[in-house]
C-alpha cells in the first residue's frame, strides 16, 4: 500500500479537527516510509550492497585506470623519501605518504577510510620488512660510499613497498572488499610477489627521470 502524500501542515490541520483516528494512521504510513527510506539509503551504503551497485564496464576501466595512475604518482613521491638524510624521518615520511594514497584510493572506491585502521594495516604488512628499511636508513650515516648507498637503496624500497600496498590494495577495493575486511596475512605471499614488480617499477622511473 502506497503511504499518503501530505505535507506535515496538512497532518496537523488534521489532528486539530479532532480526526485522531485518522491522524494516527496517516502518521504510521508517513513514519514507516520514512523508516524504510533510511534503512534502504543505509544498505545501499553498506560493503555488501557496494558490491552489488551496478557499474558499467567502461566506469569499471576508468576507475582502475585512475587507480594504477594514483598509485604510480605515489611511488613516485615516496622515491624522494630515500633522499631525507635522517635515519627514522625518511620511515615515518614513507608512511604518511602510504596512508594519503591509501586515502586517495578509499576515495575512488566510495570506501570508509579510518586513519587508526591503515595505520596497523600498514603495520602488519611490512613487519617483516622493518630490519630491510631500516638498514636502509641507517646505512645514509656511513659517510661516502654509505651515504649514496643507503640512499639508493632507501629510494628503491620505499618506491617498491609503496607500490606493493597501492596494488594490493587495488585488487582487494576492485574485489569488493573494503578495509574492514582486509587480512594482511593472508596477502603476505602476493605482497612480496608485486614487491619484486615495484622493483623494476623504480628501475623504471628512474630511468625516465
């Protein structure tokens, strides 16, 4: 049954006449409209009906397009990191820079972004690449040789992790999922795997330059 179409002047006009009766049923049928109106702009904004929402594939092409070019831009700015001199700085830059693509990417995807949440995610994800970073950084203290090695190296990680956590990120926001649901653990293989691709990703960009 379709609710009443009246505006709220109208309602009243019809309390003050003394037709309560009337009045509470046209209030029910006004108010359960408005009921189902909320919970369905609620579902339609949930992670299980994001993943239904109809795209075109040509919207599908374009997005993705706009994600590997977001994730390439921050590679790139996560490169100059390997150029900070101090040990530590140039780590806590990176992971800034990290989450702002992170940022950019849960914005493409129409995905609630929570700063506590990715910084742990991130966390989690390079664990086991914090004695690599860090040698990285430190290495810059070494004067000569250790500087520029350090260097170079520090520019190659960075860029590479970042492009690593931009992809993987990708292929789990174009999935359907969303932060809440991403596992770290279970992506440590494929992490590794387009770490290596960064690599040669930097190589890459470095060569353009």
């Amino acid at each position: 049954m379709t609710a009443p179409t009246l505006s709220k002047a109208s309602l009243m006009s019809i309390c003050c006449s003394g037709n309560r009766l009337i009045c509470n049923r046209l209030l029910k049928f006004r108010f359960g409209k408005l009921c189902n109106e909320t919970l369905r702009a609620r579902l339609q904004n949930s992670p299980n009906e994001r993943k239904k929402t109809h795209m075109s594939n040509d919207d599908e092409t374009a997005r993705l397009k706009k994600a590997n070019e977001t994730v390439r831009s921050y590679t790139l700015t996560s490169m100059s990191t390997g150029f900070i001199p101090i040990p530590i700085v140039d780590q806590m830059v990176l992971t800034g820079i990290q989450q702002k693509m992170l940022h950019s990417l849960t914005n493409l995807y129409e995905i609630p972004f929570s700063n506590s949440l990715v910084k742990q995610l991130l966390k989690t994800m390079l664990k086991g690449m914090a004695t690599r970073a860090m040698m990285s950084s430190f290495l810059k203290f070494i004067p000569g040789g250790g500087t520029v090695a350090g260097t170079m190296s520090a520019l190659m990680f960075n860029g590479a992790s970042t492009y690593a956590v931009g992809i993987v990120f990708t292929q789990h926001f174009e999935s359907g999922g969303t932060l809440l649901n991403f596992d770290p653990q279970k992506i440590s293989e494929l992490f590794m795997a387009e770490f290596e691709k960064g690599k040669n990703q930097v190589k890459e960009f470095k060569e353009q330059q």
